[in-house]
C-alpha cells in the first residue's frame, strides 16, 4: 500500500504517540481534580430538563447541537460500509459538523473566566487535522485518512464529550443532575 507524504511525516515525527500522550495529559488535568467527588456524587438520570436548555447562552447551544450530529454521523459512518458514495457524503456532513463544533467551542470561556481551557486543545486539533484527513483520501491515503478520522471522532467527540458529563457541567445538570 502507497505511503502518502502526510503519514509519512506523521510516522517520522512519531505524531500519533505524540497525539495520545497529550491526550492523555489533557485528560489527566481536567478531570484530576474531579476524581475525589465523583465517588460522592449521587447520580439520577432523568429526562433533559427543557428550561435549564433555554437559558443557555446560543453559542452552548449551537456547540452541543454540533456535537450531538456529529456524533450521530459519526457513528453511522462507523457502521456503515466504508468508500461508498454514502459514506463520503456522510462523511462531508460529518466533516461539517465537528468544525462547527471545534469553532464553537472557541467562544466557550465561561468556565475558565474568560479564557481558553485544556479542553480547547481538542479544538485546535480538530480544526488542523480535518483537513489533514481530508488531504490525505483526495492523494488516495486511505490508512492516514482512517486514522485522522478515526482519531477525531474517538478523541475529539466520544472522549471531549464524555468530559462534558462531570459533575457541574451542563451535560450532567441536563441529564443526570
């Protein structure tokens, strides 16, 4: 299988395992904190509540509406055949979805009095690698493509937004709180 110059350069500079350790650190100072009231909190799922989702401000709400479709296309295009004109429509849709997401969160920084948090690195990222990956299927480098792709949904969406259910957060108060 042809090696484009991007996994090239990705393989060389050691990119991915850069990429999960910082991952990991990332992960690591946002929720360390949190660890020791987890065990404390009393966790009750209920239906979302509608009003606590009207008072929010439209640039929280246009964010978890970005991320809620992007993981739905997300996750259809995990199950999906891939290569098939359905998938790269999806897959554009998707590609849509998840930069609304990352550029949204850009404005997000409430929680942080004003600045950016450890979490907006996941946006950065986002917003770099989606047209790596894209760059890579157009020179036909389907394993790099995979990866970036992949990588964004499984860290970006299913790991960023599994941080968004902490005790606090607006997720949890909408469904668990």
């Amino acid at each position: 299988m042809q090696q484009t110059a991007v996994s090239a350069w990705m393989v060389r500079n050691r990119i991915p395992l850069i990429a999960w350790g910082a991952t990991a650190a990332i992960l690591a100072a946002a929720i360390g904190p949190s660890l020791g009231r987890l065990a404390q909190v009393k966790v009750s799922p209920h239906w979302p509540d509608a009003a606590l989702w009207a008072g929010e401000p439209l640039k929280v709400q246009v964010h978890v509406l970005a991320a809620a479709t992007a993981l739905a296309i997300g996750s259809a295009i995990m199950l999906k055949p891939k290569g098939t004109g359905f998938h790269r429509t999806l897959g554009w849709a998707w590609t849509v979805a998840m930069a609304a997401t990352a550029i949204s969160s850009l404005f997000i920084t409430d929680l942080n009095d004003g600045a950016l948090s450890v979490l907006h690195l996941f946006s950065g990222w986002t917003i770099v690698a989606l047209p790596l990956g894209i760059a890579a299927i157009r020179r036909k480098g389907v394993r790099t493509h995979r990866g970036v792709m992949t990588g964004l949904f499984l860290g970006g969406l299913v790991l960023a937004g599994a941080l968004t259910f902490l005790p606090g957060r607006l997720m949890w108060r909408l469904f668990l709180g």
